[in-house]
C-alpha cells in the first residue's frame, strides 16, 4: 500500500488541539498518510520563522501537493495580513470548495440540505489593492480577470459532472458591477453552452439568492460566486445546518491542495479540550477523496468513507462537542469517532 506524504500546518489557537485530534482517528482508521509538519501564522511568528507564511511551508506543499491546515489567526483592522489568503494566491489554489450538508443528530431549521459553495479564491476585493486617496478616503480595488473567471466556471462544471450534481447557480452582482461581475457570467455562460449543457444552469443576483437561500435551501446544489460574495454566501449556508464546527473546506488549484478547517482560531478556549476537531476531521475526509481521485488510490477512498461514516455515527448516537449541543471535549469526540470505525 502507498502511504503519502501531507503537510500538516496545525495552525494557532485550538488548532493543535484539534489537528491531533484529527491525526489520532486518521491513524485508527488505517489512512495511508503520513505527515510533514510545517507552520504558518502567528505561531510561525512565535516560533522565529521570519514569517507568517514561510518559504519553507510553500515548499513543502509544492513538493508533496496536499495539506491539511488548522485555523491560522487574522488580526482585524490592524497587524499582519491574512495568512489564509497569502496562501490560496502564492499557490494558485483558485477554487474553494465549501459543502454544506445537514449532520445526524444536529438539529436545524432545516432537513435534506447538501449543496456546494465554489468561491472563485484569488482576485475580487481580497486582492487586496487599496489606496488612501487622501485624508479620510480610501479606495479597495476589485480585481477580476478572464483568465480566473473563466477557469473557476470550467473548474466548477468538471466538478458538478464528476460528482454527478444537477444544477449550477451563479450569485451575481452584475447588475451594478457590470464588467467585472458581467465578466463571471460571460464566461460561465460559454462554458455552459459550449461543454455542459446537460447541466441546469441559473444566475441569481446575490441579495435575492440570500433571501431565497434562508426560505428554502433546498433549491440550490452547486453556488459559484466570485471571492467576497463566496465568503459570506458559505459561512451562511454553515449557519443552515449547524456552524462552522460542522463544515470542512478545500482551496484547489492545478497543482497543490489545501484541506481546513474554515472556522477561527478561538483563543479563548485553546487548550482547555473544548474545541469541536470535526470540520477538520471532515476537511481530512475530502483530502482522502482527492487523493483517491488525482492519484487513484483505493486505500484512501476506502480509509475516507470509513471516517465519514464513522463520525456520522458517532452524532446519531448523541456523541457531540458543545458547540452542537453536547458535552464531549476535544478529545473525547474524536475517541468516539474512532471507536465507530468499521473494519
């Protein structure tokens, strides 16, 4: 069996905590990785790696392609700038892929949820261009390309036919932002009619997709947005069945991947054995899955499925951190997943 090297960035706050969570039940489940650690954020600053994202990190994601990272710390208004953005831009990673699905045992206000959100990653307002004009003014560029445009539309149709989805909506603001929202559609729109026309294809301006999205969620399967409206758009879709503590991601590009958990850093309970470690252990799942699509291993297919339905169990069964209405700790949760695991 092929075991294959990832990069751990564990990452600050709770994000040790939960990485070794996760780490306890990917060895119980027999996956086939093993892990080069490797950090980023404050904790690099901390540590005098000169840096809140090291050359070394980016080198090691280059050499082996795949990561899983813990929460990297942002300081809002003020400090070093986002960690997680420098990332999915020095690598390419252009698609951030969010899917969002009622948990067992997670009560919501609704059932029968499973979409995708796919976030173009690398240009909009988080190119993060902005100039003070002059005292009191500021002006935020927003970026948009149709190389990107283009090659997010292209990349999100691949994925809704590889994974056998209906329909895809774009979330828009075309209206006001003409050409560069306008740009979005031109190309999803070729795309479209070009190579996937077997697919349901809508556009939907995105104030009237939030309020169709909390009146019934139901109706959309894959999103694509551009970067900022992708932010906001998954982190509400997390809100529909459950948190942030309940929803991995990826940030995909040509070459590397990068598996995290999206929810924060939270300070304020590190180390104290009360961090939910399953968004991180689900990020983990999908790591397995792109491993066995890009590199066609079965081991890690098997060792993915193995951990979903493992952890699925473990919520049916009650067994929950606090942030979901339980009572288990960090540690205790991810014993209960590795206890479901079937052989």
């Amino acid at each position: 069996m092929t075991t294959h090297t990832a990069v751990l960035i564990p990452g600050d706050g709770i994000g040790p905590e939960v990485s070794d969570a996760v780490l306890s039940v990917l060895e119980a489940a027999k996956a086939p990785l093993r892990f080069e650690t490797h950090h980023a954020g404050q904790t690099a600053l901390d540590l005098k790696l000169g840096d809140t994202l090291p050359e070394s990190t980016l080198n090691a994601i280059r050499q082996h392609h795949v990561a899983l990272k813990g929460p990297c710390t942002t300081p809002v208004g003020k400090g070093f700038s986002s960690v997680n953005v420098a990332l999915r831009r020095t690598l390419n990673l252009y698609a951030a892929v969010r899917p969002i699905r009622n948990m067992p045992g997670v009560k919501t206000r609704f059932d029968n949820v499973d979409l995708v959100i796919v976030r173009e990653n690398t240009e909009g307002l988080y190119s993060g261009i902005e100039n003070l004009i002059t005292d009191g003014v500021v002006v935020s560029m927003k970026v948009a390309t149709r190389v990107a445009c283009h090659r997010i539309a292209l990349w999100t149709f691949r994925y809704a036919t590889h994974r056998k989805r209906r329909k895809i909506s774009v979330f828009h603001k075309a209206n006001i932002m003409k050409m560069s929202d306008g740009m979005l559609l031109d190309e999803a729109r070729k795309v479209h009619k070009r190579d996937y026309p077997n697919i349901e294809y809508e556009e939907v301006i995105i104030d009237a997709a939030q309020m169709r999205m909390v009146q019934d969620p139901t109706q959309f399967d894959i999103v694509m947005c551009e970067n900022l409206y992708g932010d906001i758009c998954s982190d509400l879709c997390a809100g529909l069945v459950g948190g942030l503590g309940v929803t991995p991601g990826a940030n995909i590009g040509d070459d590397d991947a990068v598996f995290e958990a999206v929810h924060g850093s939270a300070p304020d309970i590190a180390g104290k054995n009360l961090a939910n470690p399953l968004a991180l252990l689900m990020s983990g799942a999908m790591l397995l899955k792109h491993l066995a699509d890009t590199r066609g291993d079965e081991a890690c297919r098997l060792a993915g499925e193995r951990i979903r339905r493992a952890y699925d169990r473990a919520l049916e069964d009650g067994q929950k951190t606090r942030d979901i209405g339980g009572s288990l700790g960090t540690i205790e949760f991810a014993r209960a997943v590795s206890e479901r695991l079937d052989s």
